[in-house]
C-alpha cells in the first residue's frame, strides 16, 4: 500500500508540473463571467486557483472523517464505561444485600462477645471449654 502511494504521489506531482509549463507559456488571459462578476485570469491563475480549491476539499474530508472517527471512538469508550459502572453499581448493591442479610440474622451482640469468655475480678480472661461455646453460640441463635 505504501508503495502505491509513493507511485500515486509522483504521478501526481508529474501531472502537476507538466500542467503548471503547459498553462505557464502562455500569456492569453481566459474572460469568466458568474453570477453577475466578470474576471479575467490567465491559465496559471486559474491553475491555482483550482489546485487551492482541491486543496481545501481534502483539508475538509480530512477534518470531518478525523470527528467522525474521535467522536465514534468517545461513544464506544463512554458505552465501555457505562458498562462498567452499571456493573460496579450492581455488584455494590449485591454486597448491600448481602450486608443486610447478615445483619438481620445476626443478633446485636457486641463485637468483643464471641472472642471474650468471662472475666475474673482479677482481670484475666478465662478460656471457656468447647462444649460451653457451643452451647453459648446454639443459645443465641435460638433467640
């Protein structure tokens, strides 16, 4: 593809320059009239000024189809990201859920209840046997 590009280019450039010796050698100028304007041009003029019209075009297809291509781009990212959201959101909800599963089956305890046995008035913790923890676990989710 490069390689005909490069072919395409010199091509070009050949038309460009046999058109601008062609037009250039001769001293006639061309009458126009449009729209009410009458102009007199010599061939190179209006070689110019055709080649600048070209030239705007492309600079303009070239503008709208970069837009096109960035503003397409921007709409699949903002869908990806959407996405995204939709799920962050429904996993967070999900998490909620589950939260407030949890807290309605769990009795309001406090936190130190499970973990600490009893308390001698000495200060030290008593480790309670396994039976007794059991039990004391069993009890509370009778209730």
């Amino acid at each position: 593809m490069i390689l005909l590009g490069l072919i395409l280019i010199v091509v070009a450039l050949g038309a460009v320059a046999f058109a601008a010796a062609a037009v250039g050698s001769s001293s006639t100028s061309v009458h126009l009239s449009a729209a009410g304007v009458d102009v007199s041009v010599t061939p190179l003029a209006m070689f110019l000024a055709g080649a600048a019209a070209l030239l705007l075009l492309v600079l303009g297809l070239w503008l709208v189809v970069s837009s096109v291509r960035r503003k397409a781009a921007r709409r699949i990212e903002l869908r990806q990201l959407r996405k995204e959201q939709a799920a962050a959101a429904a996993e967070e909800e999900a998490a909620r859920e589950r939260a407030a599963d949890t807290a309605a089956t769990t009795p309001l305890r406090p936190a130190h209840y499970e973990t600490a046995g009893p308390v001698d008035t000495t200060g030290q913790t008593t480790v309670l046997p396994e039976e007794t923890r059991a039990e004391r676990r069993a009890d509370r989710h009778v209730e």
